[in-house]
C-alpha cells in the first residue's frame, strides 16, 4: 500500500496545529530553545539593530519608510502578512513533510549572513533585504530537509518584491526611450503631429517628460507580485506559470505605453493642463486592472484544456444526426430527376395507355 502523499492527508483545525507545536516544544525544548533564539536574533538584527541612515535606521524601519507613495510601493508593506498567510494556508504539509535535517541549509544561512554583514558595512539596506530570504530558506533546509524547504521557496521568492526600488527609477532611462518612442511611432501611425526629443514629448508646444516613475518601472513590480501570487495559486504547471509570469511583463509595459499614448491624446485633442494633471495622476487607476484583466485571460487561456476542444469538435462534426441530415440534404440525391413512372398519377396513367388521345387542360 503506498503512503499518502502531503496533499492527501486530512486538514487540521488551528487547535491542533498549536497543540502540535507545544507537544514537539515538550519533546524536543533544546530545538525549540534554539529555534527560539533564532528568531529572536533575526527580529533584533531586522527590526532593532538601526545602522542605515546614519544609525537612525534598522532594515525594517528603511524598507518601512521606502514603500511610500512616490515609489509607488504601499503593497509591499502586505507582503511578510500574505507570506504568513499562505504558510498557514500550508500548516498541515508542514507538519505531514519528513524531517530530515540537511547540512546545506546552514551553507546557505551562513551566505545569508555573511549578505546582511556586507550591506551593513556597505550601508546598502537593499543588500540587508535580500539577506533575508536567504536566512529564511537556509534555516527551513537546515532544521527540516529539503523536502520541507521546498515549501517555503515561493514565499522566500516573494520577500524579494520588498526590495523598494527608489534609486532604482534613476536607471530606468531605456524603459523611458523605449515608451516615448512607441508612443511617438503610435502617433506617427495614426497621423498625430507630436515631436520626440528623446524623453521628451512636445504636444502643440506643450511638453511631458516621460520621467523614471512613468518608465513602467513601478507598475512592472506591482505586476510582477500579482502575477507571482495568480501564478502560485491559479496556475498549474512551472512552463505554464513561467510563461503567465513573463507576460505580465509584457502586459504592464503595453498598459504603460497605453496609458501615456491616452495623454498625449488628451492633451492633443482636449486640455494639456488636464493630461498633464488630473488624468496623468488618476489614469494609472484604470490601466494597471486592464492589464491585470488581460494577465488573468492569458492565464485562462493557458490553462484551457485545447486538445479536449479539439476532440469535441471532432465529436461533434461527426455525430449520427449530423451525417444523417448531411446525406438527407446531399445534392446526388436531391437533384436526381424522377421518372415519369414514379411522379404520374393513376389517372395520368390511364390516359397515357396506348391509344388513349393526348387532352390538355389550359
């Protein structure tokens, strides 16, 4: 009889999962101390030990005050809740996974560590981030095997996404050429007279600069999570959620470039004051979910079952009822002339008898 795999097993209730972990705390306390201390170390060294900012910062309080409206990155501040949340959504595969302690785990503690010391001496609080998630994955390798590692791989991909970009939009100058030039070429199609001076768009002498914020470098990583997390939960298989993931880069660069080409078009044909303004602030409102919208389709789409499509088509061509009607209606039969035999009436046929004189009825 073969074993229940992790996903079989019964779920368990909030209850038992805390009474499991007080039992394994009673069995094993010097793993449970140590796990513990753990913790500890890494809140302080996180949360408390303030180095950045001319000591007047730790890690946590720099990416607290980097996830700001400017940078476009307020979600992050909901990304370690949603990592908790989908580890709890994972409880009973925790538990269910065997335990068996891997020595690379602390190899890549250790790398972690030695990340975190490097940022604090470099003062890069982003180097001190990433240092995280390399901690994090060590640690769960270390104390539970590589089988329960692998649980905490996309959570620990997903601590990335709180990486603020800040200094980041300086180095975005490609993704500006790239979208004033497309929207230039969009112009050109349709015969609209703008003129591109780089990142620079001129409008009946009104100017917009394609700044770093407009490059789509800020709705790329909004996307990129979003489509991470649509991936994770509503998509099967890595090709299939690979290629979801990669074109929701695709998607926000399109829905960037869409939302610009609209200011232009607002300020050619209605106010430059308000294309510039109000609906420069408050379009991204209304294309970042089209973009979202179309990422989810592709998805959809990708996830459709095709070749069972295809079989039904085929069912459906050849059903009995369909080549029935098909030969009823066939033009062999239907355009075959009678013979006088069979369309004469009996009395048409008593007047044809030999001898019979022809009468005709006008």
């Amino acid at each position: 009889m073969s074993s229940p795999s992790a996903h079989e097993h019964p779920p368990v209730s909030p209850d038992d999962t805390t009474g499991g972990i007080l039992a394994w705390a009673r069995r094993d306390p010097l793993g449970a101390a140590l796990l513990l201390l753990i913790t500890g170390v890494l809140l302080y060294y996180f949360g408390f030990y303030k180095v950045f900012m001319n000591g007047l910062q730790s890690t946590a309080q720099w990416a607290w005050m980097g996830w700001n409206e400017e940078n476009d990155q307020e979600h992050c501040r909901f990304i370690l809740p949603v990592i908790g949340w989908i580890l709890w959504t994972r409880r009973d595969d925790l538990r269910a996974t065997p335990k068996i302690p891997s020595a690379r785990g602390l190899v890549i503690v250790i790398s972690g560590v030695l990340l975190f010391v490097l940022g604090a001496r470099c003062l890069q609080p982003r180097m001190a981030i990433v240092s995280l998630p390399l901690i994090t994955y060590g640690m769960a390798e270390y104390l539970g095997g590589r089988a329960f590692a692998r649980i905490f791989i996309f959570p620990c991909l997903l601590m990335l996404f709180m990486v603020p970009i800040g200094g980041v939009i300086q180095g975005t100058v490609s993704l500006q050429l790239l979208a004033s030039k497309t929207v230039g070429a969009l112009c050109a199609f349709l015969g609209i007279k703008v003129q591109i001076i780089g990142t620079t768009i001129n409008v009946d002498g009104h100017s917009f600069e394609v700044a770093g914020g407009c490059s789509g470098i800020r709705s790329l990583m909004a996307m990129t999570m979003l489509a991470a997390l649509y991936v994770y939960f509503a998509v099967a298989g890595p090709v299939r959620q690979l290629i979801v993931f990669a074109g929701s880069i695709l998607f926000a660069l399109v829905g960037n470039i869409a939302r610009l080409f609209t200011v232009v078009l607002v300020a050619k044909w209605w106010d430059p004051v308000i294309a510039g303004g109000l609906y420069h602030d408050y379009s991204g409102f209304v294309f970042f979910p089209i973009a979202v919208l179309a990422m989810v389709a592709f998805g959809n789409l990708l996830a459709r079952d095709w070749s069972g499509v295809g079989d039904h088509i085929t069912r459906t061509l050849t059903a009995p009822d369909i080549v029935a009607r098909t030969s009823e209606s066939s033009p062999s039969e239907t355009s075959t002339p009678q013979s006088a035999d069979e369309t004469s009436t009996p009395e048409t046929a008593e007047a044809r008898k030999p001898g019979s004189p022809i009468s005709y009825d006008y």
